[in-house]
C-alpha cells in the first residue's frame, strides 16, 4: 500500500538559518552551469537555512550571478572544466560544516570524478543526495553501492537507473515498483525512480508519487528535485519522507508551473517561480490534516 504523505519540516517561530540547515550541492562544469544554479535556488526556496555550490572555478562567475542568495565555492577545475581530484580536499573541508548534501548534476564524467563520488559514498556521515553524473560514477563502480556510511539517497531517471542495475530501460518501465524496492532494500538506500508516477522507497516504505506532469519532460527538472530533497534533509527530516515530501512539493510546482505557462511551454526554471505557491497549498492541506 502506498504510503501517506509526510508532515512538513518543522519551522520553529525562534528559529534562524543555522536552525534551517546547511545545504552542499557539489556539481557543475564548463557548458552544464545551470544545472547547479536549478539545485541551489530550489534548495533556498525549499527552506534552507544556508546554501553553498561547490562548483570547478572557471563556472563560478556565471552561477554567481544567477542568484545572489547562495553561496558559491570555487574548487579546482580539470582541463575540460569539471571538478579536478584536487577538489576533493576542498570538499572534505566543506562537508564537516554541512547538515546535508547533494551530488551529481551538470558534474560531467570522467575517472577522478568517479573516484570523488565514491570516497564520498563510502565515508561522508551526512545524508547525501546523489543524482545525474554522480549516478552514472556509482554504476561505472556497482561494487560500492551497498559500502555508505551515512542515509543516500538516490535519485535516477529510468536511463540512469538502467545505467545502475545494467538493464535496459523498457524492462525498468514494466517492473518499476519491484526494481526500485529490490535495489533499495539490497543497498538499504532509499531509491526515488523519477518518471510518471516517482517511486520513492527505502526498500520496505513505498510511495508512488501522484503530482507532476509530462510538461515536467523538459531539461533541469531533475536537477530541482534533488536541490529540493538535499533542502529537506538539511531541515532534518528522515531521509524516506525527505524524498517522499520533496518528490510530492516539486510535482505540485510542475503542476502550477503548467497551469501558469502549459505543459509545452513551461521550462525548468519556471517550477523555481511556483514552488511557494505550491508550498502554500502543502501548508493548507497539512494544518487541515492536523485540524481533522
Ligand atoms: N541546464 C543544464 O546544465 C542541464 C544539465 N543537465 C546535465 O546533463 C547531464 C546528462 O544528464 P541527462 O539526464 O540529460 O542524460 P542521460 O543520463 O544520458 O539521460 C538521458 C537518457 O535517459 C532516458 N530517460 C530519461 N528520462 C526518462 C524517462 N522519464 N523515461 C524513460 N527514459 C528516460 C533517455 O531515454 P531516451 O532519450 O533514449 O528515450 C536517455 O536514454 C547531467 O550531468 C545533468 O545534470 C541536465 O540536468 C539538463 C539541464
Ligand atoms: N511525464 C511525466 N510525468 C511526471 N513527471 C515527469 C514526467 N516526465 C518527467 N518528469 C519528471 O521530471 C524530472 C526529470 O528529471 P531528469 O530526467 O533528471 O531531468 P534533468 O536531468 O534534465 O534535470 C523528474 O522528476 C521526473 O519525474
Ligand atoms: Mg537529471
């Protein structure tokens, strides 16, 4: 049976931004800029205390000036503009500081990068979101999936998925309940396999998602909605109903977002416009919830 919708996070009238949470999003490279800027302004519009990209120097100006509410930290780039293994001292500096973070989109591909997403697999203690490239680090390395020290989160569409398990995706869309419990009570994550109807699992705990729609099918979606659970787990919610709430909270915005503009002509950027508005309609149905 299909799980109920959690509660919202608490936000206590006394509270300030460290009460919020810190939020780490790690991603970014030269051509795929803004993919890590989407993840920052939904992980700020999503309630995070704080909010910090670590992102290859040479990208920083650009998401910079998109929005001037998050912070930036620049880290060695490679020669293609990805993060360098260099970086990785830079991270581990960071992470210490953080309530949560998140890793993967516009990061790009390459050996060293596989070799950062897996030391922060296997040793980060925080919650962690990882998505897009740093999904595709974790299947060239299927070994390590179940070798995490902290809550993953995982959160693939059906390629990446298929990319994780070594299928095809038509076998994924015809069994894409079972895989998705299978594969998340084996690695004990809890696994969000994104698409019509987001699965969000830990394996034991499965909730279908009924928001979102097919306008949704539009570049830079995916990467709100791991800015948008990485903001969750920063506000110290469990990780299962983090990526249930948050899969919920970013299909109602696509849904306003469609509303606003229509399903073709609404792009990813707009759901950043209209996540209040769908935050708005949460706290209503909650406190009626909590009234009944
Ligand atoms: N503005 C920016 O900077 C942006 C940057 N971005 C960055 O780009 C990088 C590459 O990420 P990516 O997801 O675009 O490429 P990739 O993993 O090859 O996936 C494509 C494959 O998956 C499949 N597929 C997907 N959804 C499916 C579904 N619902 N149902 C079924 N199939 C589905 C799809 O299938 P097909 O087209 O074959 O039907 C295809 O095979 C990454 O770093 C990301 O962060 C993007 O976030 C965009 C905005
Ligand atoms: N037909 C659909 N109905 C509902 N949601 C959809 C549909 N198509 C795509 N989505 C949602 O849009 C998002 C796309 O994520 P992803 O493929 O990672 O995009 P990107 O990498 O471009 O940011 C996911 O949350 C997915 O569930
Ligand atoms: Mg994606």
């Amino acid at each position: 049976m299909s799980q109920p919708l959690p509660s919202l996070p608490t936000r206590p009238s006394d509270g300030h931004k460290g009460t919020f949470g810190r939020v780490l999003i790690i991603g970014g490279s030269t051509g795929m800029s803004g993919a890590i800027s989407l993840s920052g302004v939904s992980a700020l519009r999503s309630g995070a205390g704080l909010v910090s990209l670590a992102l290859p120097e040479p990208i920083l100006p650009i998401v910079a000036s998109y929005e001037p509410s998050y912070l930036c930290i620049p880290v060695p780039p490679d020669l293609n503009g990805r993060v360098s293994l260099e970086a990785q001292v830079v991270l581990d500096e960071s992470i210490p500081k953080m309530d949560a973070a998140a890793i993967g989109p516009g990061l790009g591909r390459s050996e060293n990068l596989n070799r950062i997403v897996a030391h922060l697999y296997q040793n980060a203690k925080l919650p962690m979101v990882f998505d897009a490239d740093a999904l595709n680090a974790l299947a060239d390395q299927k070994e390590i999936l179940s070798q995490h020290t902290g809550p993953r989160i995982l959160t693939p569409h059906p390629g990446e998925f298929a990319r994780l398990i070594g299928s095809e995706i038509s076998h994924i869309q015809k069994h894409r309940e079972s895989l998705a419990v299978e594969f998340a009570a084996r690695h004990e994550v809890i696994l969000v396999l994104k698409g019509a109807g987001t699965i969000v699992t830990d394996g034991k705990r499965t909730r279908v998602n009924e928001t979102g729609n097919a306008g949704m099918g539009t570049g830079g979606t995916g990467d709100i909605l791991t800015g948008i659970i990485a903001s969750l787990l920063g506000q110290k919610m469990l990780p299962l109903e983090a990526a249930q709430l948050g899969a919920y909270l970013h299909g109602l915005a696509g849904d306003l977002a469609a509303e606003e503009f229509t399903q073709r002509g609404m792009i990813a950027s707009d759901l950043l416009k209209t996540i209040p508005d769908a935050w708005r309609i949460m706290q209503a149905e909650d406190t009626a919830n909590l009234t009944r």
